[in-house]
C-alpha cells in the first residue's frame, strides 16, 4: 500500500499544480471554470433541498451537520473529475510563483478568469435549479431565500474572516487530498474539513455564487410571493447586495485564507527551495 505524501512532498505537488495551471489556455482555463462552479453548485443545490426539510427549530445543530455532510460531494467532483475552482487556486497559483517564477500575468489571469468561470457555472445551475422546480417545497424555497438574505446582510470585516476560515480549511482539505495515495483517502481526508467550514457558517466565494443568486430567483418568483403572504420572510437579498456586500469581502478574505495560511505557511514552513531554471 501506498503511504500518504509528507507535506514536503505535498508541498512540492501544490507548487507543481500551480506551474501546470500556468500553462493552460485561455479556453481550457474558462471551460474547467464553468465546470467547477457548476459542481460546486450541485453540492450546494443538494445542501439547500436537504437541509431545507430540516427546520432548526426542531433538529438544531444537527440540521447545520447535514447542510455541511453532503455539500463537500461538489468538492469532490472537481478533484475527482477535475475542474479549476478558484479557491483552490488561491493556494496552487501562489506557490507556483514561489517555486517556478510563474510570471505575475499569468498568475492573474489564472485566478481573473477561474473566478469568471466559476460565477457562470454557478448561476447557470442556480436559475436550472429554480427553473425546474427543485427548490419549490416550501420549507426549501424560504431556507434557501433566508440563507441567501443572510448572506448579504454580513458586515464587510465579518464576511471578510468567515472568508479567511472558510478557504484556510478548503485548501486545507485540497492539501490533504493530495497526499493521499488513493481515491477513498482522498474522500476521507477532503471531508472533515469541507464539513466544517460549512457547518461553522464560514464564507465560500463560489458556493456563494449558487446560494445567493438562487435565493433571488427563487424569491421573485410568484409562487414565492404566495408564501410570503402565508408569513414567509420575503427577499431582502439583492444583486447588488450579491456582488458588492458578499462576494467582494469574501472572494478577498478566501484569497488570503489559501495563499497566506496555507500556501505560503507551508511553503516556508517545508522549506521549499525555488527551482532553478536550466
């Protein structure tokens, strides 16, 4: 059997990601985008219907568990299948510049365009989710309008954190599973933390980017406004609120949370050298 990387040899696989990551195309690097943000979507469509039926005044904690057990699956499809999601790349693209000298143009476009392509995946499984009536219960539509309204209501510095917390534990889950010899390590290791940055309530940039806009087209929709008028709590989240409250603070403390806590502390931490160039 195969033994688990050190995380010097982790490490050193994360430094080579990211050079590889370098070297895609303009297409590849949006077509992969796409594809993560929709997987990320699916798990956070899955977390909203489960969840949903789950009301907290009756399961407590627990509802917050199961929201956080089955929403790592969208993870798991995008280092299983393979996607670019831009959290990840908050952690692969530093260290490459760290350890292979990747040029800074490229460093940017690498995360501009793994950000374009996640939003566009995320809202197109967000608006195919509400179009074909997944979240049409009653309980799962006012969860998912309230997790969206509670999203874009979060203070600039609180958003920002949770967005630290929320990317340290995803790379560090990613970290893991790349040192893991097989794919059931792999499940195993990328679970744990996936779970409970979810359950804790911290802020993912491209689940958010399914969780909010499904909440606006769910609440604005005329089936959403009868339950309002039973006493559901009516859309209060914005587009604006979207991309200004919520995806700024939280896309900005995610970069932080996987480049600082995870890609430079344990390229340090390992003492990697930088390679030399023959």
């Amino acid at each position: 059997m195969s033994a688990v990387k050190t995380s010097a040899e982790t490490m050193e696989a994360v430094c080579n990601v990211g050079l590889a990551k370098s070297k895609m195309t303009l297409l590849s690097n949006l077509i992969l985008a796409f594809m993560a943000g929709a997987y990320i979507g699916f798990g956070s469509l899955l977390a909203l219907r489960i969840a949903g039926g789950m009301p907290l005044e009756t399961w407590g904690s627990l509802q917050r568990l199961v929201f956080g057990g089955v929403f790592p699956c969208g993870l798991l499809l995008v280092l299983v299948a393979g996607a670019d999601l831009f959290t990840g790349d908050c952690m692969f693209m530093p260290s490459g510049v760290a350890k292979h000298g990747v040029g800074i143009n490229k460093f940017f476009r690498i995360l501009i365009l793994a950000w374009i392509g996640n939003l566009i995946g995320s809202i197109v499984v967000a608006w195919l989710g509400n179009y074909t009536g997944l979240m049409a219960d009653a309980k799962t539509a006012a969860y998912a309008v309230g997790v969206a309204n509670g999203k874009t209501v979060l203070p600039f510095g609180v958003a920002f954190v949770r967005g630290i917390f929320c990317n340290w534990l995803v790379c560090l889950a990613i970290y893991m599973a790349l040192s893991a010899p097989d794919g059931v390590s792999k499940t195993i290791m990328l679970w744990p933390p996936i779970t409970a940055f979810v359950a804790l309530g911290f802020e993912h940039s491209v689940a958010n980017m399914t969780f909010i806009p499904l909440g606006i087209f769910i609440g604005n929709t005329a089936g959403y406004a009868n339950l309002v008028a039973g006493g559901a709590a009516p859309l209060t989240a914005t587009w604006g609120g979207f991309f200004i409250t919520n995806l700024i603070p939280v896309t900005l403390g995610n970069f932080i949370g996987g480049s600082i806590f995870v890609g430079m502390a344990y390229y340090l931490g390992n003492g990697i050298k930088k390679a030399v160039k023959a």
